[in-house]
C-alpha cells in the first residue's frame, strides 16, 4: 500500500492508548494510517527515519500569545516548526473588542491549529503593561459571552489576569474575577485564572472555581503560590485538583520557581498540563519552547510518559478534542512530533534566573501538521552547556 508519509523505527510514546513501543507510522490524505511494528515503505512519498528518536502525538500547549497586535504576541506557523506544537491555546491576548479581527487574521490563516481564550478586557493584553482591568469599564462579560457564541469553534473560554495590579484590590479585585466566572458559566465554557501577588488567597482563589476551570502560572513563586512557608501544598489546593480544577505550568517571563515545583512534586502534586505562556519576552529564553519546557519537568523526575501526557493526551481532553487530537489512534488527524532525545549536561533556568542541570533535553526534530511536513525544526539556541 502506497502512503504520504511513514515515520520508520521510532520509540512511539502515546499515552491515549497506552502505547510505548519501536514501530513504524504511516499517514495518508492527512490522516494516521496505520501504527504497527513493520510497514512498508517502498512506495511512500517521504520517509522519515525516526531511529533513536521519539514520536508522540502533535504537542499541545495550552498557553501562549500569538495575537499580533499586542506587545505578546508571536508568529504561531514558527512555533509549531520549532516546537513540535501542532495545536496551541492563545490565553487570552484579545478580548471582546479585537477577538474576531485576531480570528480573520491569524486563527484563520494560521496553519498551526489556534484556539483562543477570550480576555474579560474587552482589549485583551493590548495595553498590559497599564493593567487591561484597574478600571472596571473595561470589564465586558456580556461582550465575552457574545464573542464565544459568534466564534463557538474556535473560542473555547475566558481568561482573566488576576493580580492585584491588573484587576485591582479587595471588592474590585473580586467584582472582575465574579465577573469572568459569570462569563465563562453564561457561556458554558471554562476559565483560566493567572495567578500572582493577587488580592484574594489561593485558597479563596481555587475555592471559587469549579471543575474544568484553570489556575495557570501554578508554579509561580511570591505571595500567591500554592505551597505554604515550610513548602507544603495547601489543602485547599489538593482539594480543588480533586474536584477537577486543571492545574497549567504556564512558564512564562515569571512563573515557574523551581523550589515551589520541586517542594509541590516532593507532596506529591503534579500539574494537569505542561504548557510555556511563549511569547515575545520569553522566547529566547527562558523558555525557548514546549520541548525545553517538558525537559525541565524530566529534569525534576516526571515520568517521561506522564510528561508526554501532559503535554498531549490532557490538553486535547482539556479542549474536548480528545478524539482528534493528541493521540496517535489510526482514522484520527496526523499531528506527530518527532523528538530527539538528547543526552549530556544540560543548563535549565527558571523564571527567576536560577540554573539546574539536568541530563536530558528534548529538541523538535520534524513536526507534522494535518499529514503535511511542516518545514524547518527546533535547532540548538535552547542547548545550554556547563563550562
């Protein structure tokens, strides 16, 4: 049988179906054909030999900016060459006012598959520096409401940024959160919240949000993190995870501390989902893109399985896409990543300027797109040597 595409010898690591086996894949007309030991690849179009290497569904990352009219956002078709993120969340950038004019020009046209989050600013992140919600006329959640109905496939939930100096202090600080949970359950969808030096308590933060909702940045150090003094996770932390509040690792400029990581995994809680808050302060480092980020959580001991599942199988269930996405089942869309695996001493930073040297580093070799070879990789600007 003649195919688009088989990726021969590969480590096949699919956490959908519990798979982890050396066996060749094979792709036609945009679509997993067949994932079995052998395949025959005389007649195929392109080969790609995939020995030593990883081969996983398409990554998905479930928090960057790629809404070009703001000072965040990044150019997404790159991303997905680079990282092997064949599926991407904008969280939130555009907002009731700008989100439609963000789908004519980069969801619709992007080749990478876009789904966005709707700001309850009704500018989204175009002016973030000034704080999109210290005045609340800016609040619009009617208007996200109405902005998710008209973009039903594509908008998928609300995202509000919930530090102090963003939404401001006590009643107002809740009056914008309240606000963004009544648009996301008006809506009937979800809700991202951003954590950080925020006016209410993580406890009170998590206890406000129900089941499918979002905490991302949820490593983030400073006053609103979710480990106490001596490092434990509080219970009210445990508690929301167990109902099914989605914990997202969202790295970012500023969010990823490695003691309140490491002291969090030492509990025993692990986030829901991998993902890196890419945008334009952080994509020279420190977070380069999704595979440096998922080698960072290799680093501190995360199964490689569990890291792959966060960062596939979870966020396609995540964004009710679970039988198309993130997952390498034959019928489904042939979104693969193959990733080298390389080996050594690797320098890792956090988002404090704090180094750790980890053994392993994942590096995007060839990423497939809707069966298409998606052209260019990840390179080496994200390998950091010790001297």
């Amino acid at each position: 049988m003649s195919y688009d595409i088989v990726i021969r010898g590969g480590e096949v690591i699919d956490p959908s179906q519990g798979m982890r086996q050396v066996c060749d894949v094979a792709v036609s007309n945009g679509r997993i054909a067949a994932v079995q030991e052998s395949i025959d690849w005389s007649d195929a179009i392109a080969i790609i030999d995939a020995r030593g290497q990883l081969v996983t569904p398409g990554l998905i990352d479930l928090h960057v900016h790629v809404y070009p009219h703001s000072p965040f956002g990044l150019e997404p078709d790159s991303l997905c060459a680079a990282g092997g993120v064949t599926t991407m969340l904008d969280a939130g950038t555009a907002g009731s006012y700008n989100f439609d004019a963000f789908r004519r020009e980069t969801i619709d046209r992007a080749s990478t598959q876009i789904f966005g989050l709707v700001n309850l600013s009704c500018i989204g992140l175009v002016a973030a520096s000034m704080g999109e919600l210290r005045d609340r006329r800016y609040a619009d959640p009617d208007g996200v409401v109405a902005t998710i109905e008209r973009n039903r496939d594509v908008a998928v939930g609300v995202k509000i940024r919930a530090g102090t100096h963003i939404i401001g202090a006590g009643e107002q600080g809740w009056a914008n959160l309240n606000d963004a949970i009544r648009a996301a359950r008006e809506s009937n969808t979800w809700l991202m919240v951003h954590i950080g030096e925020s006016p209410m308590s993580i406890s009170e933060l998590a206890e406000a949000l129900s089941p499918g909702d979002c905490i991302t940045h949820c490593f983030k150090a400073g006053s609103t993190r979710i480990t106490d003094d001596a490092g434990k996770v509080f219970e009210g932390i445990h508690a929301a995870a167990e109902r099914g509040v989605i914990f997202d690792v969202g790295h970012g400029y500023g969010s990823l501390n490695w003691e309140v990581v490491q002291n969090s995994l030492d509990c025993g809680f692990e986030p829901t989902t991998i993902s890196t808050d890419l945008h334009t302060k952080n994509i020279h480092g420190p977070v380069y893109d999704m595979p440096t980020t998922m080698s960072k959580f290799l680093m501190l001991g995360v199964p490689l399985e569990r890291v792959i599942e966060m960062s596939t199988t979870t966020p396609a269930k995540i964004l009710k896409q679970e039988n198309e996405l993130g997952t390498l089942r034959v019928g489904s869309v042939a979104d693969i990543a193959v990733l080298e695996r390389l080996t050594g001493e690797f320098l890792f930073t956090d988002s404090y300027r704090q180094q750790k040297t980890g053994s392993e580093l994942l590096v995007a070799s060839t990423t497939i797109r809707r069966g298409e070879i998606v052209p260019g990789g990840g390179g080496r600007r994200m390998r950091h040597l010790p001297e």
